[in-house]
C-alpha cells in the first residue's frame, strides 16, 4: 500500500463535516492529552480552535524547547539550473515562463558554494528546474560531489528521480530530500500542471517514499499553502507525514510550510491563506508532531518570521536568492520573490536577540 492508497479514502467533503462539527470539550481533551495522534489533527485545525490558538501556543513552545531546546538551524537555498520542462501555472520557472534560462558549470557550482561557506552557513538546499535532459541525474550527483567536501549537510530539491537515482546521491553524500507536492488535490493538480513530467500527479506523491527508501537521511514535504484550501491541504500532508513516519520510522522526517509568492507567470492564489491561518497549522504540526522539523522559509516577512521562531520552527532560510547563481551575481531570473532578504548574519542576530542559539551545523558524516 502507498500514501495513495491512503489518500485515495480521504472525502474532501468528510474532512469539511468534521471541521464544522468540533467542540470546545473536544479541543480541550486533545490539548490535555500528553500524545495526539492523527484522528486529533482536524480537532486542532477546526475553525473552532481558533479560539485557542493562545494555549496551542503555549504547548508548541514548550514541547519544541523539550525536543529541540532553543535552537534554530539556518540553510540556504542554492540554484544551479532554471531550465524546466514543466507547465506550472503558478512558477517563475515555467516552460512557458519569459526568463532567462541558466545552468551553471561543475566550476561556477564550486564558486558559488565557496562564497556561501563564508557567510558560515553549513548547510545547503540544491535547486534545479525540472528538466531532466537539461539537468540529468548525472549533473545533480555531480554537483553534490563538488558541495559535500564544502558543506557538513547537502540537501537536493530536484524533479522526481527514481530509486536508483535517489541511491546515486546518496552515495556520494547528500543527506537530504525535500519534494513539495503543491496540492494533494488531484483535480486541481492536474489544472495547475498541464504538461511536462510533473503532472503526473501519482509519480509525485510517491517521491518521497522512494526518498526514504534509498537512504537519504532527512526527507522534508510539503503543500504549498493557497492552491487549495488550506485546511484540506495541512489535513493531508499530516496524512502524508504520519504515513511516512509509520513506514520509515529511521528517517528524519520533516515539514515545510510555504506560502505562494508572486512570480514572473503572474499567478493569483485562490485561496489565500492569512497569518492567523498559518499560525493555526504551525502550531497544530508542532503539537500532532513533536519531533518533527518545521522549515519556514523566507517567503515569509520579517516580522512572522521573527514571531513563528517561537512557537515550533526549527528551521529558517538565511541569505537567500532564487536566482541561479545569485549568490555571487545579480539577475532577474528568479523563482519567486521572497519577502524576507536578511543575510546570515543578520538573521542569527535576530536569533540570539530573542534567545535562540543559530545552529550552522547540526551533522558530519563519518
């Protein structure tokens, strides 16, 4: 059985029954209760948990100093190659999309990386566009080689690879896989991805089952937030999450929770989510998943980012460009516009002035 056997029992309108349907005594049992488990994610996603969000916000910080102490690791975002075959209605990146295309060189790879690690940061999320002949596997497993001997922990968000692939990677050093599955919503995912590899919504769920088993140490999911409902979209991927957990209980699972930016393609969300309604699924991960990560990104402004470090982040981007090479160049060619631009520095600042110990590194392989 995969997740999407799983998924495939879940009724959009089942889920919409019992969010309208939660009581007070029943978000009150659950917030007394010492582990939730998945049957108690709706009861704290409900609209009526609003009006508790300040007691989950108690307990998220309090379980996440329990399992992460006041600690905040920081990554960096590193684009290689915007080449992509894809037809996503919502992506700077699209086929379809005006930009300009770029691939670097094994060499511009290792200049690139060189000037991150003297920021001080450890870590680094490799990015390519989907274009598998642009971007082979081969080039991907490339790049990892020149970054391992730079970086304690080598990260990929790449199109979908196959086992083998995923194995090649690993075996040259990168510890990490992050694939968002943008909406677990099969109709509207077939709307929003119209041509090219990923539209293939089946192959895409999968991904990160393959990811955990070829060995990657850390495989990281998500939904992006305003393609669809959000409390449908946070429901499954704390289905998708629990199901991983259960099937793969040695790999480091965790979670992003990104909200869609504005892009070259212009794409409105349909369902925009507020800063009340991210807040309620932070901290509703954080309770249901105690010691998963949580990565919230710079697509973020600086003040939610400043206020979400303490109620369950783990992890936070520093830094950042998504341009290719946009670490030691400037140019227009970017996924999305980002909203908070802190270096590194600036953004460890920011940590220990409100109590928090950056972490750079946080692994070493042996």
């Amino acid at each position: 059985m995969s997740f999407l056997d799983v998924l495939s029992r879940v009724s959009d309108e089942d889920i919409a029954d019992i969010l309208g349907a939660v009581t007070d005594d029943e978000i009150l049992s659950t917030l007394s209760k010492p582990k939730l488990a998945i049957d108690d994610a709706l009861i704290l996603l409900s609209p009526q948990a609003l009006l508790y969000l300040e007691d989950m916000a108690q307990l998220a910080h309090e379980r996440t100093v329990q399992q992460f102490g006041y600690t905040i690791q920081l990554f960096t975002p590193m684009y290689i190659s915007n080449y992509c075959d894809n037809g996503c209605a919502y992506c700077g990146y699209s086929h379809r999309s005006g930009i300009a295309r770029e691939k670097l060189s094994l060499d511009d790879i290792e200049f690139e990386a060189k000037a991150i690690a003297e920021t001080g940061l450890e870590q680094v999320l490799v990015l390519t566009g989907e274009s598998k002949s642009c971007s082979p596997p081969s080039y991907i497993q490339a790049a990892v080689e020149k970054l391992v001997p730079i970086f304690s922990s080598v990260s990929v968000e790449v199109y979908s690879l196959t086992l083998e692939e995923y194995k090649g990677l690993v075996t040259v050093g990168a510890d990490g896989m992050t694939m968002f599955q943008e909406t677990y919503n099969p109709t509207l995912y077939a709307q929003l991805h119209p041509f090219g590899p990923k539209s293939d919504f089946a192959k895409r769920i999968d991904t990160p089952e393959l990811a955990c088993q070829a060995g990657f140490r850390v495989v990281n999911i998500g939904a992006l937030m305003g393609l669809d409902e959000w409390r449908r979209e946070a429901y499954k991927t704390m289905l998708h999450l629990n199901y991983l957990m259960q099937h793969y209980p040695d790999v480091e699972l965790s979670v992003s929770v990104p909200r869609i930016r504005p892009c070259a393609v212009g794409y409105s969300p349909k369902h925009p989510v507020d800063d009340t309604a991210l807040v309620q699924y932070i901290l509703a991960l954080r309770l249901l998943f105690p010691r998963v990560g949580i990565t919230l990104s710079s697509r973020e402004s600086k003040y939610m980012r400043d206020n979400l470090v303490r109620l369950g982040i783990t992890k936070v981007s520093a830094g950042v460009t998504t341009s290719v090479g946009g670490h030691t160049k400037q140019d227009d060619s970017s996924q999305f516009t980002i909203s908070d631009n802190r270096s590194v520095s600036e953004m460890a600042a920011m940590l220990e002035n409100n109590g928090y110990e950056p972490i750079y590194k946080d692994w070493q392989a042996l």
